[in-house]
C-alpha cells in the first residue's frame, strides 16, 4: 500500500527515504505518511497532498 516516500530527518538535517512507511490519517482528517529513518532510527512524517 505505501510506496517510497522521502521526508526530511531532523537528526541527521537530511532529507531520506523512509523505511517501514505507513499512511494515516491524522486526527482533523489530513492523511500524512510516518515511517523512521533508515540511518538513524528516528521518527519522520509527512503530510500528503490531497
């Protein structure tokens, strides 16, 4: 369901693929992408267009 997405990582200040990514909608209903840094383990989200 979830493809490659690449979000910005603010513990290594680079943008990176994520790795496990999921879709979810949050709660006021934006659907975002969340997955962890591949480098790092750190958490990453994305917020998806439309």
């Amino acid at each position: 369901m979830a493809d490659q997405y690449e979000a910005y990582c603010v513990k290594c200040k680079a943008k990176r693929v994520m790795k496990d990514a999921q879709i979810v909608t949050n709660a006021k209903g934006r659907k975002m992408a969340k997955g962890t840094c591949p480098t790092c383990g750190t958490k990453m989200n994305l917020f998806l267009k439309g």
